[in-house]
C-alpha cells in the first residue's frame, strides 16, 4: 500500500535521497527537473518523472497538485527558482511545502512566503557528522531537536548475554534501546527487542536519549 502522495522537485543528491527513501516506503512520488539528464538517470526507479520547469506556473497547473500530501523543492543551488517555485506551490494550495535553505536568511524569507517547513541539508549532515566523530564508539549519531539524539553503539562486551531488563539502560542513563541490528546467516537485520531479548556479541544497540546521559553512557561502557 502507498503511503501518501509526495511531489520532488530537484534530483540532485539531496532530491534523489528523498525519493529513494520514499519509494523503500511504497509512497507515490513524482518528480520535477528540468535536467533531461537527471530525469533520464530516475526513470528506472520512477514511471512519474517529468522533464518541468518548476517556475513555470502554467506547466504546473497541467498537474493535480492538490492532492500531493507534500511537496519538496531541493533547488538548494538557485535560491530565486527554490523562492519562486514555493510562492507558488502555496498559491496552488499544496498542503505541505518543505523548502531547501542555505543560510539563515533564506530560511527567514522562505517563512515569510510560506513554506511549511525548511531544511539545511548541509548542516543536518555536519552536525550528524560532529556528532558520530565526538563519540568515538558510536557508529553513527543521528541529531533530533531538543538536545537528543539516536546512536547506534556496538554492544558492550559487559552486556553481551543479558537480558535488556537486566541492563538497567533506562534507570541508570534514562535512555532506551529502540532496536537491534544484527547479522543473521550473513545478512543484517533490524528487530524490535522486548525486555527478554538477549544481547548477542555482535549486536549493534539502537539506542535514542539525552546526549549528555548517552555521552555518560558512552564514556562508562569503554
């Protein structure tokens, strides 16, 4: 089943990123460029991929955006057309719009036309980036708003053979283990643990919390 209607405009790497994660979640998407080349390089993953000038508004009318649930303008190289196409995706009544910024001030002006919401691709990835190289046993940090983050740490060997309930994660660090990566006759897989599971030696803990009760927590499992 499709979940939700989804419109990209611009398939450079952030674009094609956003598509290839909602198609992995079975949304319908389609998709604007005006790079012949990069709708080409698309098509194999995408029936609903059109060579468009986002800025055009007549081009646009031709298209049922209305009942796009959302709609994602990653023209982060040309402010002017990623302003333009946003005044208008409001102006036709697309419910949701989430816009590309590159600095504080386009984020400012992109709020004043109405954009729903705004992304900095570049500084998501930096901050994603400070995060896994401050914490040296993580594999990978992810940032979330208000001081919080997701982590996935290799299992500590003093927890290998316990059952979560037995860790003590929550009450001693308050932080949660959300789920579990693990390699499974050669392939990796991802499960949501219970209380009883048992951590195995090569687990990876997904793990989502407070950074500084999870850098606690890091600094105690080394």
């Amino acid at each position: 089943m499709a979940k939700g209607k989804y419109l990209i405009i611009g398939l450079g790497r952030f674009g094609t990123a956003v598509l290839d994660t909602l198609l992995e979640s079975n949304a319908e998407v389609l998709v604007f460029d005006n790079n012949e080349e990069m709708i080409t390089q698309v098509k194999g993953k995408i029936a609903n991929a059109v060579i468009l000038d986002a800025t055009n508004e007549e081009a646009l009318r031709k298209f049922p955006l209305e009942e796009i649930d959302a709609a994602i303008v990653t023209m982060g190289e040309d402010f002017e057309k990623n302003l333009l196409t946003t005044v208008i995706l409001k102006e036709m009544g697309v419910r949701k719009v989430v816009a590309r910024a590159s600095t504080i001030i386009e984020e400012k002006i992109l709020k004043k036309v109405g954009a729903d919401m705004i992304v900095f691709p570049e500084v998501e990835m930096g901050k994603k980036l400070a995060n896994t190289l401050l914490r040296k046993s993580v594999e990978e940090a992810i940032p979330l708003t208000d001081g919080n983050s997701i982590v996935h740490f290799k299992a500590p060997s003093y927890l290998v053979g316990k059952m979560l309930k037995e860790t003590e994660l929550r009450e001693k660090y308050s932080i949660n283990v959300v789920a579990v990566k693990k390699n499974e006759e050669g392939q990796e897989i991802t499960v949501i643990p219970d209380s009883d599971y048992v951590i195995m030696e090569d687990d990876t803990l997904i793990i989502v919390g407070n950074n500084t009760n999870i850098d606690r927590f890091a600094k105690e499992r080394l």
